[in-house]
C-alpha cells in the first residue's frame, strides 16, 4: 500500500516567494503613488498652487499655518485610505 503524502501546511515557504513579495511591494508602490499623482495635481490645480515634485514626495512641504498646508495633508490621509 503506498503512503499517501500530507498537504502542504497553510502559509508554507513555496507558496510565498522573495520574488513574489518584491513584486507585490512594487505593484502596491506604484498604485500609490499613480493615485497621490492624481489626486495633488487636481488639488494644486483647483487651488492655484505652482504645481511642484515636492508636493509628492516631500512632507515637509505640507504646512501647518495655513489652509493650502492642511488640505495637501486631507489629500495625503485620502490617499492612504483608496
């Protein structure tokens, strides 16, 4: 009689690989990214604001001491929640 062979436990090193989690970390990354492009260009447009790649990659450029910093921080919160 042949042995029967156990299944592979739930959550088993084959099922995750380096390679695989590499590239969902890029594909999660780069949807960010599209989506905060997005949203701060419509945001700097609609409010008139030199539009600047600081804007996207740079906190520093979200003010607290006045109303264009706070809605640049209300987009970056939207951001993280879609």
């Amino acid at each position: 009689m042949a042995r029967r062979r156990r299944p592979p436990r739930p959550g088993a090193l084959a099922d995750v690989s380096p390679l695989r989690i590499f590239t969902q970390i890029v594909i999660l990354q780069a949807a960010y990214y599209a989506s905060a492009a997005v949203l701060i260009v419509f945001t700097a447009l609609v409010a008139g604001t030199p539009l600047r790649l600081e804007l996207l990659l740079n906190w520093r450029t979200v003010r607290a001491d006045n109303t264009v910093g706070w809605m640049y921080a209300l987009v970056w919160v939207l951001n993280s929640l879609i």
